[in-house]
C-alpha cells in the first residue's frame, strides 16, 4: 500500500477556537536537492515549506506554530472588523500546489500585521513569500519582498540590543542587502561577523568570509568602486 506524502494534524484555532485539521509533510519525504545562500532550501519532491500556515476554515485566521497562541477580545475585534467579516469558508487542509501555499501565506502575513505579532514573525513571513517568487523565477516579485523582510529583520536586531551576538541574523543582513545590490551595507554586516571577537560561531563566521568575497566579485562584475574594507583585501592579494 503507497503511504501519502501527506498526513493531518488537529489544531485550534487562536482566534474562532475552534478545532480543525490541516497537512504535514512526513520527514520521510522532505528530501532536499541544495539550499540558497539566504537559506532557502529547494526540494526533490514535495515542499513541506508549502504546509507551514494553517488555515481557519471556520473564521480565515491563519498561522504558523511560532505565533503566540493567544489573542485579546481587541485583536479578536480587529481581525473580524478587518478581514474575518469577509471570510468565505475555503479548505485549506488537503494537498496545497505554489498558488494555494502563496495564499496561505500571505493571510498569515496579513493575521501577523493585524494581530501585532513580533517582528522575527514577520520577518520570516516576507522572506517566505521571496522564496515562493524564487521558485517561479519572478525576480521583481522577489527583491521586492526580500526588501521587506530585510526591514523587518532590522527592526529585530534593533530590539535585541541586548543579544547583540546574533551571528546569524547579521548574517542573514548582510546577505540580504548584497542580493538587492546594497554591497556597502552587506559588506558592513558580514564585517561585523568577522571581527567580533565574542562571535563564536564558526559556521557563521565561514559563510560571512564566503559572502564577503562573493560581494566584492559582484561589486567588480558590475564595474562598481570598492568600499575600503575591500579595498584593503585586493591590496593584501597584489
């Protein structure tokens, strides 16, 4: 008997609190063929990133396992007055193809915003909804939402003052500028990897010294002047 790529969980709704079901891809078919540099991974078969956000049939909200669980009768109000009023019941929960996912998440983007979730939340929503228009190559689409999430992602490194060794969120920065062209600012965040020395993350370290090469190959094929951190480096080769 073929065993489906798929299988249903039970969850209640934050916001209606009502029960419903919704799919998960079992890790016996999560078979990846590479990741991007920015994170994104690329599947052979089936995208379990697909089933991420669960869909109210009954009320719309929608929302991953990292939201906060709970709503105030405010945000309940808010989000009924908003976009729960105009909800046609649609199911969410069988086998979801790009359009179907991109619709999920862009519900929960529109949930997070009204809810007030945080901005690591938001934050990866937008960089979720990049890697959808990755996958169909519509690079407008992409860059346009990559620059959203990078916002967001600031806004999280500014309110974690306190965890300021957040080796992998600079990175993720520092990559994000350089895939929208903004290598002075990329090259800014991967230094600052490098040459904390309260940085401990050794593979974090490695992937900035990767990015920050790759940043300067791309400043030189697009006949652009080098800042003068990479400046010093093209010295030290000569």
């Amino acid at each position: 008997m073929e065993v489906s790529p798929l299988y249903q969980i039970k969850v209640k709704c934050t916001c209606c609190e009502q029960q419903f079901q919704t799919s998960k891809v079992r890790p016996s078919f999560k078979k990846s063929k590479g990741s991007d540099t920015d994170f994104c991974v690329h599947y052979k078969e089936m995208n379990p990133e697909y089933y991420v956000v669960r869909v109210c049939p009954f009320c719309g909200f929608s929302m991953t396992e990292n939201f906060s669980d709970k709503m105030t009768p405010r945000q309940k109000s808010d989000y009924y007055d908003k976009l729960g009023s105009k909800w046609v019941s649609r199911e969410f929960g069988g086998e979801r193809d790009w359009a179907t996912a991109m619709q999920s998440f862009k519900l929960a983007l529109l949930c997070a915003q009204i809810k007030g979730e945080r901005d690591r939340i938001l934050a990866g929503l937008l960089h979720h909804i990049a890697w959808l228009y990755r996958e169909k190559s519509d690079k407008e689409q992409e860059l346009r939402f990559l620059q959203f999430a990078l916002d967001a992602y600031v806004r999280v490194f500014q309110g974690e003052e306190e965890n300021m060794n957040n080796a992998r969120l600079m990175y993720l920065m520092g990559e994000l500028n350089r895939r929208l062209k903004k290598y002075h600012e990329a090259v800014r965040w991967f230094g600052r990897v490098i040459n904390d020395k309260k940085i401990m993350d050794a593979a974090m370290i490695r992937a900035c010294r990767e990015q920050w090469v790759q940043t300067r190959e791309d400043m030189l094929a697009d006949k652009l002047d080098l800042p003068e951190e990479l400046q010093e480096e093209e010295k030290k080769k000569k």
